[in-house]
C-alpha cells in the first residue's frame, strides 16, 4: 500500500501516516502528463487545490482507491469520474473552517474602516484621518450567503459584534437559525437588504455568476460584498464596473475564476481588497486539515471506515 502527497502540505500529514505505518512519497507541481504516468502506482493520493485530477488523469486507474482533499472545495476533482471508478473522495470539512470565518471577520472590518487604504496612506506621511472615515459593524444587516460550518461561525461572531443575521440558505433548520439569531429569506431580499453581504456557498451551475451586474444593481449603494468562498461566484467584469461606478462601496475577494489571479479583471478596481486565496492560511488549518485528511485515507484503507465522503462508492 503507498499513499501518493502531490500538493505542498504541513509535515504533519507525514506524522500521521508513519504512524500508521503507511509508505508514502511526497511529489509535487507534477505536470498532468507527469502526474497520469505515475498516480496509479499508489492506492491513495492526498492534495490540496493545486492538483487537478480530471477524468484524463483519473478516469484510467484500476488501482487508486481513495483522494484525500485537505480543505473543503473539491473542484479540482473530477467526482462523477472517480465514482464510476470506484475511487472514493473525502474532504475535511473542520479543519479550516476557523481561519476562513476569522478572515471574512477581518475582511468585514477592514472594508467597514478603511484599514487596508489607510496603512498605505499613512506610511506615505499623508495623515488623511477625515477621508477614511468609516461604519461601525454593530446594528448593521450581514447576509450570509450559505448557511454551512463556514457560515455558521461567520454568523456566530457576527452576532456577538451585534450585527443582524440573514441568509438565503434553504437547508437551514429554524433550530440552525435560532443558535444563530439568524432568519431566512429569499435571495432577493438577502442582496436588496443587506449592509454587508458575505459569500460561504458552493460555485455550481446555479450559483454561477450570482453575484452580476443585475444583483450588484440591487445591493444598496452603502454596502459591501466579500467572497471567501468560490471564484466564479461573482461576475469579475461586472464587479470591477459595479465599484468603479459606486454601484457598491466597496468588496473584498479572496477568491478568483482563475487562480493563481496573476491577470484579473479585478485588478485596480475602486474599493476593492484583493486577497491570494488565504482562506485556509493559518498554521492551526494547515496543520488541522493535514492531520485530518491523512488521518481520514489511511483509516479508510487500513480498516474501510468512511467519514467526510464527498461520493459514495457501490
Ligand atoms: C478550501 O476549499 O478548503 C479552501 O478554499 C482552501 C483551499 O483551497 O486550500
């Protein structure tokens, strides 16, 4: 049995599979090419979002049994593919999930108070206190945009500053939203109400370009926007002309439809805080999603116990 690493990961994830006893090779920034010559001589591979195992890569194996995603998003994953294949997919839902609340929060604040202008501003010895006049986020609305983990400790912190909490999330239970002092309504509502509007869903075909110049039209003009979430979730041309035009005060992204965003439409726009894709980047969720996908692979292959399954395997 040998367990392939082909992305860069916290040495725990070494700790984890010593212990159990399990060969491992670490590979990383393989090229595709290089990757589907080598990838079946093992029974499992561990990544992050750098590899990309699409059906040319996947769809031929006979021998890999498991993908181990360390973090959450599973894009990078051809699922229906490794599910004929009988190649079973986990993720780890929890062990990221702090760091990319904690740096929404941030993002929140930051936009509301101007701190990522006015550090800049004033290491050039401009002392521009009346222009970055800012909001206070306590008494304001903040809609959250799927209601998950991620969501979840978004809202909870939230509502300890004292913002009001809605979402458009359909899965939440009442018991969910009343933890979280939180009420549900429609989307359109969500993004026509809201001062503060932060994303924590999946990018699907549904939610694909949500955020465009029809419902960036229907935020109010006061308020902000922030994706932590998926690129693709919002338009990048429609947001850059929606800021540039004070359609919007002000967004944050941390995430982009091409990454890494060496080239984005994004770039320059007005207001707006431009992120690399630091959701997960703390060393507590590197270290956590790393113990937990090695930890999940190899007790699935030791002893067949399946937990965070993104397929199910006949
Ligand atoms: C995730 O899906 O876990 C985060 O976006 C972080 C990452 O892709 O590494």
């Amino acid at each position: 049995m040998k367990i392939l690493i082909s992305d860069k990961m916290s040495d725990k994830v070494e700790n984890v599979l010593n212990e159990n006893k399990i060969p491992y090779d670490i590979k990383t920034d393989l090229s595709p090419e290089q990757l589907t010559e080598i990838i079946d001589d093992y029974d499992g591979i561990l990544i992050r979002s750098a590899t990309k195992l699409k059906a040319e890569i996947i769809g031929h194996c006979k021998n890999l049994k498991v993908i181990g995603r360390a973090g959450v998003g599973v894009d990078n994953v051809d699922i229906d593919t490794a599910t004929k294949n009988k190649i079973l997919v986990m993720n780890t839902p929890l062990g990221n999930l702090e760091a990319t609340a904690e740096l929404t929060i941030g993002l929140m604040f930051s936009l509301m108070r101007h701190i990522h202008l006015a550090s800049p501003s004033t290491h050039e010895g401009k002392w521009e206190k009346s222009k970055f006049l800012g909001s206070e986020l306590k008494g304001k609305t903040l809609g959250i945009v799927g209601f998950g983990n991620i969501g979840q400790r978004v809202a909870e912190i939230a509502s300890v500053i004292g913002m009001k909490i809605i979402t458009n999330s359909a899965s939440a239970s009442d018991d969910i939203l009343s933890r979280f002092n939180a009420s549900k309504v429609s989307t359109d509502e969500l993004i026509s109400t809201s001062d503060v509007i932060s994303l924590h869903t999946k990018l699907n075909d549904e939610t694909k370009n949500m955020f465009n110049a029809t419902s960036l039209k229907s935020m109010k003009p006061s308020s902000v926007l922030i994706n932590c979430a998926r690129g693709g979730l919002i338009n990048e041309a429609d947001l850059k002309v929606a800021l540039d035009n004070d359609v919007i005060a002000a967004a944050a992204v941390d995430v982009y439809e091409t990454e890494p965003a060496t080239n984005s439409p994004l770039f320059n726009a007005k207001n707006l805080l431009l992120t690399p894709h630091l959701g997960a980047s703390s060393k507590e969720a590197q270290s956590n999603v790393a113990i937990d996908v090695a930890e999940q692979v190899a007790d699935y292959l030791l002893n067949g116990n399946i937990i965070n399954n993104i397929n199910i395997i006949e």
